[in-house]
C-alpha cells in the first residue's frame, strides 16, 4: 500500500482556518458592541427628542383656545382652553399678583397628564380634564412611534407671580396598559425602550400690563351727535368715567350722563387732559407702546395673539367662529370691525380682548364685556360695554351708549391674559 499525503498539510491548514476564524471573530465582537451602543443611543435620544418636542407642544397649547379631549381646536363652550385646564388662579400673593395653583392641588392620585403620540410626522393627543373620562389616545396597534407625557407641578419658591412648571416625559416608544408613556398614573414608570424629562418653567408675558382707569378713554374729542352717552365708574382707585385729550362736546339731540363712584358728587370726567393728547400725537406709536408696553408689530406676534385679517372690512360674523374658539385671547382685528348683529361678546369670567387696528363701528344693540381698544370708535346703537373702552383718536356716538367700568374684569385680563415664553435656562433634565 502506497503512503499516505498530505496529512500534515491538511492539519497545517486546519489551524490556519481555526486562526482565521478567531481573527476575525474579534473585531466582529467590537462590531456587535458598537451596534449596541449605536442603538441604545439612537433610543436615548429618541426620547429625549420627544421630551423637547413636549414642551414645545405645551408652550404652543397653552397659548391655544379651546380644545377637546384630543387636544384638537373646538368652538364648543362646552370645553374650556388649555391653560384653564390644567391651570387656575392662586390667591396666594406672596411673590406678587397673577400666581397660578393646580387644578387637583397637592393631591397625586387626582393629577391628570395631557399627552401625545408622535408617529410619521402626525400627533394623536389626549387632554383629559379633572373628573372626566380620558379620551382615546389611537395608539398604534404596533407599538411603532414616540410619545411624550406632561405633568404640570408647582414652582419653588421665590418664583415671580405668573410663572409655572412643567415636565414633560419622552419615550422611545410609546408603550402600553398602565406602564405605557402616556398612562394616566402617578406611581409607575413606563416600560419602554428609552425613557428622558425635561423640567422647564414658563413666564406670562402681560397682554394688558397697565390698563386704562376709565370706563372709556380717548387720545382726541369725544362727542355725542344723538341719543345719550352713559357712563359709570364705580370704581373708588380710578374713578374715571371719561379721561380724555380733547373736549366732551354734544350736539343736536345729544346729551350725556356720567357717575363717578358712589359719595365721590363727581361726574367722573377729565378731559382736555394736555398729557394725553399730547401721547396721541406722538410719533412711533407712543400711545399703543403706552399701553401695551411694546410696539404694534412685535404685540400681534405674540404666540396668544389671535390675528384676524379685515383689510376688506370684518362684521360680526366674520369673528364669531375666531371668538368662540378663543375665550382668553387678545383678538387682534387688523383693518375695520363692524358690530353689525346683537351678540352678548365676552363674560364676567372670559372677558373679550380686542384690539382693533381701524375703525370700530357698533352699529346693533350688542353687550361687550372686556376690554376694546380700536384706533376711533363710532356707536350708532343703544349697546352696552362693561369694563373699559380706549380709541386712541376720537369717540362718537349717535345713539344711547351704555359704558361701565368693571375692575374685576380689568384684573382678569391684566393678570391672565397672555402668551407663555419659555424662561431662559430653566430647561432641566428630570424623569417624572
């Protein structure tokens, strides 16, 4: 029998292949190593990003109208905005007036969280209310997506008067049954792939920082050509009925009535006031940079400011869809309004702001609680206003016109009214 071959050359080969092998599974194991890295990072900052867009989506709504269990826009008086939601007045004054308290106190088992969905682009929200039943979120049945949850808490101390804060939790993914992102429960964190806070606080910036002390004030004359001015200032700290630049004059039919407060046996009037027709004719907007403590164009660019475009001319009708949706928004009427159709506008508790670039006629015998401001004011109808009436050149009325200061009011809308900013250097990272 022939010799065998080529054994030592098979074994030589078999070790070669063996080394080979280990080689190359080594930088493999380093490969698989930074594909986990890779994916742990992509999920972290999955939910960070979804914490982020959170506040985003927080500061946005709390400058928003009204809103539905969705979180979608609604005219239904049924559902109040979002800022009132979650939000309410706090008597506490010690860090000045305006301070906000949450809607289920100190209570954690009575907290409600407004949430989001976020998946391709598109947002499927929840915004329950205190005592209502939690609208469904839609989430995927896949699990595919981020969300993000907010739970609005009380700021520390030494925080001025209309600051608030909130974290906002993002996930990777959303999650589901009690441990899911979105859950409306206080004592368990979710299950999910990646989990990021983000803590920030919030200031209201003022729509109406110094509000006008009279029932109705005017930069120029104010006039009546028929029927009846009436106008009543109960008020003891303004007592003001009309505070203006030029003369009260009537003429033809006209007549006027003014009540200063009770035991004051003043009518209540200052006008030829020098100091004011003396703003109303200064250049670069004194007078509305007077009031409202900036210029126009800066004001309507507000995120709370609800822009209406009436270049053409706006009636009633035009704003009755924009003031439904919007109870505690100032209402910025670019052009001429014409209040052409009996209405009650505004309420004792959601007073109307308007603000009206042109020409405010009332022209139907409508109530308007609020405050008015419009660049001239003509009233051809026995309405009514209560709260406080500015035109920054002339008034004048042809019919009976019903004007009453309210304080209450004026201190809604001084202290609530506004947009939310983000404070600078408050974002903080947290898990809640």
């Amino acid at each position: 029998m022939a010799p065998r071959r080529g054994v030592a050359a098979l074994t030589v080969v078999m070790i070669l292949f063996v080394v080979m092998a280990m080689v190359a599974a080594y930088p493999h194991r380093n490969l698989v190593f930074e594909q986990r890295i890779s994916a742990n990072s992509y999920r972290s900052n999955r939910a960070l990003e979804a914490a982020d867009a959170g506040v985003e989506w927080t500061v946005a709504m709390l400058n928003a109208g009204r809103v539905d269990g969705n979180c979608q826009p609604s005219v239904n008086p049924a559902f109040g905005d979002f800022r009132s939601r979650y939000l309410e007045d706090s008597n506490d004054e010690t860090n000045g007036e305006g301070g906000y308290a949450l809607e289920w106190g100190a209570t954690l088992a009575n907290r409600v969280y407004p949430a989001c969905i976020i998946r391709d682009g598109a947002l499927s929200c929840v915004c329950p209310s205190m005592g209502g039943a939690v609208a469904d979120i839609g989430a995927p049945a896949d699990g595919i997506g981020s969300a993000f949850r907010i739970a609005f808490i009380l700021p520390g101390n030494a925080v001025r008067a209309g600051a608030m804060e909130f974290a906002s939790r993002g996930c990777a993914n959303p999650g589901a049954g009690a441990s899911a992102c979105f859950a409306q429960t206080h004592d368990v964190l979710p299950t999910v792939d990646g989990l990021s806070g983000a803590l920030t606080t919030v200031g209201l910036v003022r729509a109406l920082p110094i509000p006008p002390k009279a029932a109705l004030t005017a930069g120029g004359a104010v006039s009546v050509t028929a029927g009846e001015l009436r106008v009543r200032n109960p008020d003891n700290n303004s007592g003001l009925t009309v505070h203006a630049g030029g003369d009260l004059t009537s003429s033809g039919s006209g007549t006027f009535a003014l009540a200063g407060p009770a035991g004051s046996g003043s009518d209540g009037r200052l006008t030829t006031d020098a100091t004011l027709s003396a703003l109303a004719a200064q250049p670069n907007e004194a007078w509305f940079r007077a009031l409202f403590g900036m210029d126009s164009a800066t004001y309507q660019r507000q995120p709370a400011v609800v822009r209406v475009d009436c270049a053409a001319g706006c009636t009633l009708a035009t704003l009755n869809n924009t003031l439904a949706g919007y109870p505690r928004n100032p209402i910025w009427v670019n052009g001429n309004l014409n209040i052409d159709a009996v209405a009650n506008l505004g309420s004792a508790v959601d007073p109307l702001m308007l603000i009206v670039t042109g020409t405010l006629t009332v022209s139907a015998n409508a109530t308007v609680r609020g405050f008015v401001h419009a660049n001239d004011v003509v009233w051809s109808s026995a309405a009514t206003l209560e709260g406080a009436l500015v035109s920054a050149t002339t008034f004048t009325a042809s019919a009976v016109a019903t004007l009453s200061y309210d304080r209450s009011m004026m201190d809604i809308i001084r202290l609530r009214y506004g947009s939310f900013v983000r404070t600078p250097g408050s974002w903080n990272l947290t898990v809640f």
